[in-house]
C-alpha cells in the first residue's frame, strides 16, 4: 500500500504567488483547458492534509476552503486512502444496476440511520450534488404525480439544466445556457440581514402567501431548500422559518426536499443542519463532504417517495462507484472516531467571536453569520451598506497572497466563507484567522482613507 505523508502543518511561502512551476502549468492549462472552467487561486496543488495545502512549488497554504466543503475529514484522511486502495487493488467498477457489490448498501444503510427523522428511509447514490438534487426531483414528481418544484432566492443546486433553473445567481451560473427546465419557481427567503425580519414565522408566512397566490399547495411536487444556503452566503434563515414551509408542505402534500450538499457532515456541529432548526425533510440531498474528495452523492428520504419509480428508472454508469463508496464509509469512520461533530462546533466557537468583533468595529463588515465551522463575513459600503464585492474580492486576494485561502460567494459576490477542514489544528486555525482579519482591517483603512 502506498502511504501518505501528512505536509508538515505549518504556513510557509517560498516563491512570489504564483511560483514557477505554477505559472508554468497555468500556461498549459491556458492551451488545454476550456476557459470557462477557470480556477479562483493562480496555484497548482499537489498534496494536502488536516489544515494544510502544498502547491508545486512548495508553499504551504493554509486551508479555510475544504475543496468547497468537500474535505471536512481533511485531505487524504488516512480512513479514506486505507479503504480506497483496499479497494482499487480488488474491483474499480461493475456497475451497482448490473452486478452490486457490499459498499453500497452499506453507504445506504448509513445514511439511512444518519439523516434526520424517525421513519423508514432508503437511499439511491449518483456522482455529485446537481445529479442528486435533480434525482430528488424525480422522486418527488414521481410520488405525487405533480409538476411545479419551488426553490428560493440566492439558492444554489447545480449547474445541470434542471439544476440551473433552481438555481437564483444568473451570472456566472446561468448566463447563456437557457432555456432552462419548465415549472420552476421562485419564492423569498428568510435573509434576516437584508430583509429586516427576525421572526421566522412571519417570514414564511410571507413565502407562502407567494405560494398559495402564484402557484397553489396541490400543484407542487417539491419544495427545494438549503438548510443554510452555500453559494448564497451563508444565509441562515430566522427561527421558524423552516418548520412553518414544512408545516404547509405536509399540509399540501408537497415533498419537502432540503439540499445539505455544503452544510451536511458535521460541518456545523450536527451531523446535518437541519438538525439545529428541528426538521426533518421528507427528503435529504447529499454530497459534497460524503466522500472525502471522491464523487459520491446521495439521496435519502422516506421510504414510500424513494420506492415510488419504476424499476430501473433511477440509477446511473457510475453511480456509488466501489472507490467512492469506501471513501464514504471511510469519512463516516473519521468523524465518529476524531469526534468531529464536537471540532466543528468548538471552531465556530473560535472563529464566531473574531468575526463579531470586525463587525462591532469595522464599518466595511455588514455581517456575520454561520453555525459550527461554516462561518461567513459580508462586506457592504460603510455609508450605505449597499453590497460591496470590491471589498471581498480585495480580501481574498490578500489572503491568498499571503498563503491562506478563502471563498468568496453570495449573489451580490460580497461574501467570504470559511470552511476549513474540521481536523485543522488549533494554532493553524488562529493564524489564518489573524491573518484574515489583517486583509480585512487594512482593506477598512484604505476605504476610510480613500472614501
């Protein structure tokens, strides 16, 4: 078995960002790549592990990213690497449609006993988020027979064409791929910053008089939502917002279909985040941190939905392949024996005071927000708190310039989320947060000198 070196787990800048070698694959890609497909960071990584990435020249940079959420165990977990190259050595593919294999009913049973809700479930597996989400469509529409899907404002689901339309950012999303699918529809979030509205209740209220009027309850098959939106900025929805939608789903009928692509495994201190707002989704969309790094998503839901298509309807070539289905098992293993649900809330309770403080003294930070270890800062003008990317994208790139890297999101592209890998040690994670909030103070002096 080939053994993998854990970088050491310290930041540490040898070469002008981007070095040599970086530039050099960068002109490569420039000729091979399409350019659409444009990466955010100028830097070519070769490993990675806990807290920390190497690129090809040698500098190590701190991770605030996980690969967008994906490697909340860490890079090349070691129950991750030991499964899959167990499993590489012995079988690659059959197809689970043709001849199954162990792995993915074992993923299946998994899921089933961790997503919330105390009712009989089964689970279908694909490649990644958008298939996913598309599929909970198809159960949906499958099970009640009807058209309309619901998504809302500053949502993100994928860049599939289904998953385009559910998606609310046109640019660089959607902009000159339409048409887009049919009987999608749009309706208001909770967005408690922007919208002034702190009862929850109230707020839904709000979305579903939009409901009732423009659509009507028995016309939709499902109601599409992030529990804590990803792309979106982070937003989380006031209390009771979440509970009254699935209150008028039931009452309708509606599958209430909850995306947890960016919030799932333990990246706020729960299993999922539904969890903290007391839900429990007829169905539950996953990826994205399932499998350590491998494509794997999932579907998971009440029993009576998932068995509603036709045999054979659902499925895919590559779908729960061997190697990702071991990754899975691996990161399950990982966050039970590292006790990561514990980490990531003790991260939020490391970054969340440091992020209130900007905001309690800095006039370009709007607003701080997250749960666990998804923690988010906004920038707005300080005069009119009008959105101000200019000041997120200058932040970001201080940081990576300074070795740390970061994530910029949100529909007015204003945003930076932190997501670092939840086995990050303690002092990797209070120096990049110190040098985070450097970029931020420095760019709150230049606005002020400059304003």
């Amino acid at each position: 078995m080939l053994n993998h070196t854990t970088p050491e787990q310290q930041r540490r800048l040898v070469t002008e960002m981007p070095g040599s070698r970086s530039a050099e694959l960068d002109r490569r890609r420039l000729e091979a790549v399409a350019h659409a497909v444009t990466p955010t960071l100028p830097v070519f990584i070769e490993s990675g592990g806990q807290g920390i990435l190497v690129d090809v020249d040698g500098n190590h940079l701190i991770d605030f990213g996980s690969g967008i959420a994906v490697t909340n165990v860490g890079n090349a977990a070691p129950a991750v690497v030991r499964r899959v190259q167990e499993q590489a050595a012995k079988l690659t593919h059959t197809c689970f449609l043709l001849a199954p294999y162990e792995s993915y009913v074992a993923v299946c049973e998994e899921l089933n006993q961790a997503t919330p809700g105390d009712f009989v479930k089964r689970t279908a597996l694909f490649n990644s988020g958008a298939e996913a989400v598309e599929n909970a469509v198809k159960f949906a529409r499958s099970f009640t027979g009807r058209n309309a899907v619901v998504a809302f404002e500053h949502a993100f689901h994928g860049r599939t064409n289904l998953t385009m339309a559910l998606t609310a950012k046109y640019d660089p999303y959607k902009s000159g791929f339409g048409p887009f699918a049919p009987e999608v529809y749009r309706a208001p979030l909770s967005y408690p910053y922007r919208d002034g509205q702190t009862d929850g209740v109230a707020a839904a209220e709000r979305t579903i008089a939009y409901l009732d009027k423009q659509i009507g309850g028995p016309n939709v098959a499902a109601l599409v939502i992030e529990p804590i939106q990803g792309e979106g900025g982070f937003i989380v929805p006031a209390e009771g917002f979440l509970p009254r939608l699935q209150q008028w789903c039931n009452e309708h009928g509606v599958v209430f279909v909850v995306d947890e692509i960016q919030a799932g495994f333990a990246r706020t201190g729960k299993m999922f985040a539904s969890e903290h707002f007391g839900i429990e989704p007829d169905l539950v969309v996953t990826a994205k941190g399932l499998a350590g790094g491998l494509p794997l998503s999932a579907v998971t839901g009440r029993a009576e939905i998932m068995d509603a298509p036709q045999k054979g309807g659902i499925g895919g070539t590559y779908a729960g392949n061997p190697l990702a289905c071991e990754a899975a098992l691996g990161v399950f293993e990982t966050i039970r024996s590292e006790g990561l649900l514990d980490r990531a809330a003790w991260i939020g309770s490391v970054i969340r005071p440091q992020l209130e403080h900007l905001q309690e003294t800095l006039g370009i930070v709007g607003d701080v927000r997250g749960i666990g270890a998804m923690q988010a800062i906004e920038f707005v003008d300080p005069v009119t708190q009008v959105p101000a990317p200019e000041h997120a994208a200058a932040v970001a790139q201080a940081c990576h310039s300074a070795g740390v890297v970061v994530l910029v999101a949100g529909t007015y592209g204003n945003v930076i989320r932190l997501l670092p890998p939840l086995v990050i040690p303690e002092d990797l994670l209070r120096e990049g947060l110190e040098v985070f909030t450097r970029a931020i103070t420095e760019r709150d002096a230049l606005v002020g000198l400059t304003g």
